[in-house]
C-alpha cells in the first residue's frame, strides 16, 4: 500500500477544506515547508471513541475543524440510519455550550443530519450537557450529539454522542460509528444559513427545559424546609453556561438565591480567570473562596463550563477550606437518594445504584448494609 506523500495530504485538504481560517493555516505551512507540522496535523485522522471527539481546535484531520464535525456527522448519521429502527422520523437532538466555534459545529452537524434526511431536536441557543440526553429519552431520538469540550482549556472542543437510551455511547458501536465516519470522510455540504427555518428542524428549548425543571422538583423532599433556610453559599459556572439554570434549579427547590462571583458568572470561551476550567484543578475556585471568606459565607459550590460536573467546599473551623472529593460527594447524593426512595415507600430490593469501576468501594458498602442493587460499570457509564 502507497503511503500519501505530506504535500499531497496537504492538497487534500485544500481540496476539502471550505473554513478560510483553517485553508489559510495549512497553506501557510506549505509555503514554510513545514512538513513536521503538516504531518502533525494531517496524518492520523482524529480518533472516535467512547466519549466522541475531543481536541484542539485548528486545521488538519487530527483535529476538531468544521471539515472533521461534518464527517464525523456524516459517519454518525449514516450509522443511526442503519442501526437505530426509525431513526430519521424519531430525529436527532442537537446542542452546544459557548465555546469558540461551538455554534458553527452544531448547525454543521444539524445540516449533515439533514442531508441524511432525519428530524433535528434542536437547541440553537447555547445551553448544558445533560440537556441533550435527557431530551434524547424524552423525545424518544435516535442519538444526541453535544458540542462541548466539558472542562478542557479554551483551545479545545469536542463532539459528545448519546445513543437512543441517552447514554453516551460504547464498544462496539463507537468502533461502527469510526467505520462510518471513514466510509462518508469527504464532507458533502457546508451551507448552514437558514437550517433553523427547515420544517423538519424544531427548537426544543422551552419545551425541554421545562420538563427537564419539572423532573427535578421530584428530587425536592421537603419545600418548605428549604425555604425557611437561612443558609448562603456561593456559586460559580467557571465562566460556562451554567449561571441561570442553576439560578432557576435552586429556585424551583425553594433555596435562597446564591452569591454569584461576578467576574466567572457570564459565559466566556476563553476563561480569563483560570488557567485551566475544571473544578478539581488547584486554584480553580480561588476566587469563590475569597469571595466567601469577605461575606462570611461558609459554602461553595460550583458546576464546570457546560455544567454537567458539580463540586463543593466547606469553610473549616481553623478557617481552612475542604474541598469535597467526587466520591465523598457520590456518597452524600447516595445517601439522599436512598433517603428519598424510602421516603416513597420503595423498598430497598427495588433500588438500584451504579458507580464507575474508579470510585471508592463506599456505595458498594453502602448496599451490602442497606440492601438495594449495586453494579460498577466503565467510567461514563
């Protein structure tokens, strides 16, 4: 088998390549002759895997580009066709946090899913993670796809997918997904202007988000309790698009309103304030601990730029702050939900909990002493 020279992959490329901004990047490297650089990121196309696509934002096959989304977009919904009964009238959900770029992905990715001749689920404005898989099982979809880069740094997105039970996919369907994506690998439309007028697209925003709210309340024991709490606490999206569903969630539980940090609250792609947006990085909620120490607060609580991870830190006594582990917080959600399950009069045999292989054994503890259902599963799942 020949191997494609470099200079060769490069007018490939251009050949595909309709985005001026990531043409004019490969083209200035083979005016310099950079072949290294062009071999970095022309040669090993970007890989699909369990969680999607995940990568740097620039030219070139290895990377997340509108030329690599439309592919990916291209393989995705050839295979759902295939795979999934019914799959162009139950439709595709589709959505985006505020990343660079995030926008243009997602009607990219609409405007393939169209071309293949699905119903788009759509969520134009940008919005959270968990949205689009809680509207794949309420709108009984054939697949989610979510851009987002979750909690990686400003110069990265991603491509997340949920199959038709809401969950983000795993082997061996992400090994049929790659195989497609492959098959369909040459982008066939870039024209996004005007998909929100399609008849076959929807936007699902209102109708979704008020359910979704409305679900929530069913995790609320007791209202009034909340509402006679004098507790403060500080919240802060980490400059992601979590802000006002937040601010509507705690609401609807009948909570007081948070102390925002006002420099982190408004979306923003490049998070001046951090050098790396993810709740567990040390120094990551130096702010909202400096916030909470003036106003005497003993309380944070933060979710990651497209919300869909939460944390917490609690004002010592000596003054220090404790930052919850992800399995101490596991393990208190745990308890509430055995707590609200019995509150219900479910009995224990009924309930079922799960946790990634990676956690702590405490939940498995947990149900050796209480009595309900444990499994451990592959992280993600």
């Amino acid at each position: 088998m020949t191997t494609i020279s470099t200079l060769d992959l490069a007018q490939r490329w251009l050949a595909e390549d309709k985005d001026p901004k990531t043409r004019a990047q490969i083209e200035g490297l083979v005016a310099s002759g950079d072949e290294e650089q062009l071999e970095l990121l022309l040669r090993t196309p970007i890989e699909f895997g369990t969680a999607g696509l995940r990568a740097r934002m620039e030219a070139g096959y290895s990377r997340l580009n509108q030329l690599t989304v439309i592919s990916a977009s291209q393989g995705l919904s050839a295979y759902a066709e295939r795979n999934v009964p019914h799959a162009l009238e139950r439709g595709v959900v589709i959505g985006h946090d505020h990343r660079h770029n995030s926008d243009v992905f997602a009607r990219l990715t609409a405007r393939a899913f169209l071309d293949r001749g699905f119903r788009v689920h759509f969520f134009p404005q940008i919005g959270l993670t968990p949205q689009v898989p809680f509207a794949v099982k309420q709108l009984n979809a054939a697949c989610g796809v979510m851009i987002t880069a979750s909690h990686n740094p400003k110069d990265d997105n991603g491509y997340k997918v949920y199959w038709e039970n809401g969950a983000q996919i795993k082997p061996p369907l992400d090994e049929g997904i790659a195989a497609c994506i492959e098959e369909y690998r040459e982008p066939r439309s870039w024209d996004v202007e005007g998909i929100e007028h399609d008849e076959r697209v929807e936007d699902v925003t209102v109708a979704m988000m008020d359910t979704y709210f409305a679900a929530a309340q069913k995790l609320v024991q007791d209202v009034e309790l909340n509402q006679s709490t004098l507790l403060q606490y500080v919240y802060t999206p980490m400059h992601g698009v979590g802000a006002p569903f937040a601010a509507r969630m705690l609401s609807s539980f009948g909570l007081p309103p948070y102390v925002a940090v006002p420099e982190q609250e408004q979306p923003d792609p490049d998070f001046p304030t951090v050098s790396f947006p993810n709740p567990e990085e040390k120094g990551a909620l130096d702010m909202a601990k400096t916030l909470a120490d003036a106003r005497n607060i003993g309380l944070v609580i933060v979710n990651d730029p497209d919300a869909d991870r939460f944390a917490a830190a609690e004002k010592q006594s000596d003054g220090s702050w404790l930052m919850f582990t992800g399995d101490q917080l596991g393990t208190i959600f745990a308890a509430y939900v055995l707590e609200m399950a019995r509150s219900a009069s479910v009995p224990d045999a009924k309930l079922a909990m799960v946790n990634s292989t990676v956690s702590s054994r405490m939940l498995e503890t947990m149900a050796q002493v209480e009595g309900f259902y444990y499994a451990d599963t592959l992280t993600g799942f």
